[in-house]
C-alpha cells in the first residue's frame, strides 16, 4: 500500500515506492496518481533536452544546486529531478550509464534524483513522464526538471509537457548534426552552448543564431494564431519570446548565473503572455487523448472474442481484409454486442 | 483521383501522386491503400538507422546500387527508399539537408526515392511510415530502404517493421554515446561500422563487439519465449542469429560485397527459423492496434457533445478531477447514448 498523506508531508520513503509503482504502471500507482491529482499544478516544469556528449546531466545538476542556492537572496526552491534514459525496446531494463552527481547536491534533502527507463510501448514515454511529474508535483516540488536525450519524437513529445524548454548544445559534436538541429530548436525556449570553454563554442554559437533567425517569423505567426484561437483576453500588443542562445560551463559553473536569470525571465513571460495557461490547456488536452485511446482499447480487449478476432487478424495477414476495414469489422462487432 | 492501375503498372508519377496523398494522410491517399493491400506482402524491408554523421544515406545508395548491379549473378533488384527525416514539431515541414544521392542511381527507373517529413503527433511517425511501406510493396518494389535517424522511440518503432534492420556507427562519434548505442543496438540484425578508413574504426568495432556479447544471452532467452508462443512447428533445435558487425566505407564501396552477402544470409535465416512470420504477426498487431485506438478516437470526436467535452475539461484543468476519472465520465457518457 502506498502511504499518501507521507508523501504529501514529504516522506521519501513513501514517495520511492510510489515512482516505483507508477514506473511498474501497476494499479496501485495508477490510483495513487487519481488521488493526487488534486494537489498538482503547482511545480515548475522545466525541460532539458540534448544530444549524448553535450553535458546536459552536469547541466541539470548546475540549475538544481542554482535553485538550491539562489543568488539573488530568493527562498532555496525544492528540486525534482527526472531522467529519462534511452532504454532496450527489448529487455525493458534502462541502461541508466555511470550518471556521477554533484557531490553539493547528495545528501541535500531539497533534490530528489530519478532514472527513469523508457518503456518499449509506442507513446509509453511521454505519457509515464508525465505521470511521474505529477507525482513530483504533488509531493511538493518546487521546481521539476525533465532531462531526455534529444532527437526523437518521443523526447517532442516530453519537451511539449514542459512549461519552459532547453536544448543543450556542444561544440565540436560534428556539423552534419545540423538537420536533427533544427527539427530540435524550434522547442528551444532558452538554447544552451555548453562546454563552451571548448574549440568551436563561437561557431557552434553563431551557428544557432542563424538558425534561430531563419526560424522565427514562423514561429512568431504561429503563437499568434494559437493565441488568437485560445486566450479570452486578447489584445493587439502581444508580449513576444526571443530564443536567447546562452553560454555555460556545467563542470565550473561558468555562466550559471546568467543562465538562471533567463529562466526567471521565461517563467515572468508566460505568465503575462498568457502562454502558461495555453500551454497547460494543450498538455490536458494530449494526456486525456492518450489516456481515452488507452482505455477505449482496453474496454475493447476485453469485450472483443478471442476466436473473432483471431480469424479476422488471419485475413489481414494473408492479406485477404485491409487493417482499415479489419478495424472496421471490430468495432461494428463490439457495437452491436 | 489517384489512378491505381496506374500505380500498380509501375507509372512513377502516378506512384508519386498517391504517396503525397499518403504523407497528407488524406481520405484519398486512405481509399487508395485500402485498395492497395491485396497487393502488398511481396517486399523485403530494410530499416536503416543510425545517428547524423555516420554516413549512412551513402550506405543506402550503395545498397540500392548492388541490389540493382549484383555481384552474384542473380536478377536485379528494383529498390525504393524511404527516407525519414527529421523535421520540426511546429512547421511541419521537413528540413531534408543536402541528400547528395550517387550519380549512379539517378535517371535508374529501378530506383524511387522519398524523403517523408515526421509529423508532430504521437504515433504518427511510425503509422505514416507503415503506409509508405505498404505504397511501395503494392507499387512491386522488390527491396524497401527505410532509413531513419537513430535514437528515439519512434526510430525504434520503425526499426521494428523492417524485416532486417542495420544499425550504423561510424569512429569517433564520442564516447559518452554508449548509453545510446546500447538502446539502439538491440534492434540491430547488423551492425556497420561504417567510415572505416578513419582512424579509430577498430576501437569501435571492438567496443560493439563487447556490447553485443553483454547483450546477447539476453535477447536469445527473448526470441526463444517469442518462439515458443508464436509458432505452431515447435522444435527444440533453434535457429539463432548472431549480429556481426561490418566495416564498410560507403564513398567508395570497400565492404559493400560483404554486406550484402550478410543481408541474404539474414533473409535465409529469416525464413528458415520462421522468425519472419512472426515479425510480420507482430507488424500486423501493431498496425491494427494503432489504428483501433485512432478510430475509436475520431467516433468519440463525433459523438461526444462539445459543451460537456468542455465542462469535463475545464474541471481537469482546475484539478478538481482527474484525467482517469474525465476518460471515465466521458466513456460512461458516451456508452449511454
């Protein structure tokens, strides 16, 4: 059984064994995730994306020990930590590699670290991730970060549930990454260059810069248009984001500081554009499409005969009925039951 | 209209018509495979993957190019290539890079090359991909290329539907992408070590072959539980397949015989052990299941009532309830109609 009222007092004992049942996706996890759900909403939500070899972990663990640690004299924020790690489509084990934290952050019972795996199912990801950011969410963290590696359309789909989105680069990591590069930056709220005490930070630098410029006027038109379909108050001065592309140092701290000041400059912009709540509205509206599809076949496996099925699926394969009007045939079956 | 007996007689213009319909994902480009599935079956599917800079849209020229000039004497092969690009979430157009295909193939009527955009849905990568895959078998191409970025849910997804699936690797990518090889090199029947005359090809090839030994004992357990529920003839005496790892230089076609002899030997085994009948149960499985959760969707879109769709959503958004308990209310709603 899961203790909920210790881990909404913040007891991380009780709070482990919960992520552990939401990961396992057992039914004890799921009706912990009902009854919580009341006391989310609150978290920031910060999504770190990048390449391997770009540094991001040591990234992530600069920003939590910054929010730990504020400069500018603010209470220390709580830090959830989730890593999402490229896992075996197979064996379902994560390969979670040798993740070394910062000695600063261990034993600070304000950081919580979690190694998440991916699961083999298609959209599987994105939708445990955002189950286990309601869990943080609810036991009371302050601030979420969600670190993925880049490039996939799963790890899209988990920069979109993010409030404010950054995408680590690194020198030197080869030019002909340009193309994954630009599908990757147009979720880019803040760009990062990291290891820029590297050759080719400038480069890489400008680089970005170009691109954020041929970028943009599409980008611009499009939020114009999503806030114009989705905001009640809507006025002709719209308050507009530039990408900022920063340059860091995770392993000295270099650059931290201004890095920082661009998420608290984010986080003012979305509240007083109005994108937050837009935001909010579209991960809503994704998680209770993913979760009504989910159900609606679950509720079909289980009233669907086995036999029926079987032969249907025969004639797919010996390619004798299309898959359209194999799904067809299914759900006149089970409509007319 | 798409003319599908042109399609079917080999017209390449009408072929190219019907896989933009495809790509759109429109009620004609649906119709047309619906027809077209009678017609499919025929193809062997090739899944290329593998990170930017590995060279491996040279490697897939330069397998369609000895597929079409075998060394072996055998008949030519006609080879359609569908290249997955990566491409912006918000845009939705593809950024395709500079594809520089092999002089030697272009004005080939045996050779047909598309290069697809990835769409920003969940899912709707690997199901566009499906239908290209299926446009291509009816059309009569003999080999299918499907070559992806590597890395991400979705690459593995489709990796999944090929019937042989490469993996490529090239020196000095760094280190620190391990992690990721390890995900991605399970799906691999083949490894490439491709740019093998760079220096460092023989650490990587090594450091694959360590991999795969630590891998291996794992997977085989898999395919032998796989088997024994899958296949009717169930014999004690299993068929294995033991990934090798190749060196090939694609600019210049240095290892290319020895792939390709390797590509055959897979597809042999592939038949023998029965493996391939059960990779094409679980594609079939896969597409139907996809497309009974999208379906189910678009009814519940129809007969839903916009105004309580809304009331639901906004107590969601307010966390008053829960999405589990929303999709509840919503499939009571809808199931009492």
């Amino acid at each position: 059984m899961i203790d909920l009222d210790a881990v909404l007092q913040g007891n991380r004992l009780a709070f482990s064994r919960m992520l552990t049942q939401i990961e396992n996706d057992t039914e004890e996890g799921e009706q912990a995730l009902i009854e919580l759900y009341p006391h989310t909403g609150k978290a920031i939500l910060i999504g770190v994306t990048g390449a391997p070899g770009t540094g991001k972990s040591s990234l992530v663990n600069q920003i939590a020990f910054h929010y730990r640690n504020p400069e500018d004299g603010s209470t220390p924020k709580t830090v959830g930590i989730i890593a999402v790690d490229p896992s075996s489509p197979f064996s379902g084990g994560a390969i979670l590699g040798d993740r070394i934290r910062m000695k600063s952050l261990s034993g600070d019972p304000g950081v919580y670290i979690r190694s998440m795996a991916s699961r083999g199912s298609l959209g599987g990801l994105a939708n445990m991730t955002i189950g286990m950011v309601h869990a943080f969410d609810a036991a009371g963290f302050d601030v979420i970060l969600v670190e993925t590696v880049g490039a996939g359309q799963a790890e899209v789909d988990i920069a979109r549930l993010a409030h404010t989105t950054l995408v680590v680069e690194a020198p030197g990591l080869g030019d002909d990454i340009q193309a994954i590069k630009a599908g990757i930056m147009e979720i880019a709220d803040i760009l990062v260059v990291n290891k820029a005490d590297r050759p080719g930070a400038e480069h890489t630098e400008r680089a970005l810069k170009n691109m954020l410029q041929l970028a943009h006027p599409q980008l611009r038109r499009k939020f114009i248009n999503n806030h114009n379909d989705n905001l009640e108050n809507n006025s002709d001065e719209i308050n507009l984001w530039e990408t900022p592309v920063m340059k860091t140092v995770a392993t000295t701290g270099e650059g931290l500081p201004e890095l920082m000041h661009q998420l608290r400059k984010h986080r003012d912009y979305l509240n007083e554009s109005g994108e937050l709540r837009y935001k909010l509205r579209n991960q809503i509206s994704f998680e209770l499409k993913h979760k009504l599809k989910n159900e609606m076949l679950n509720r079909f496996n289980k009233k669907i005969d086995g036999q029926f099925y079987k032969e249907i699926f025969d004639q797919v394969l010996s390619r004798k009925l299309s898959p359209q009007k194999a799904v067809k045939v299914f759900l006149e079956k089970e409509g007319g039951e």
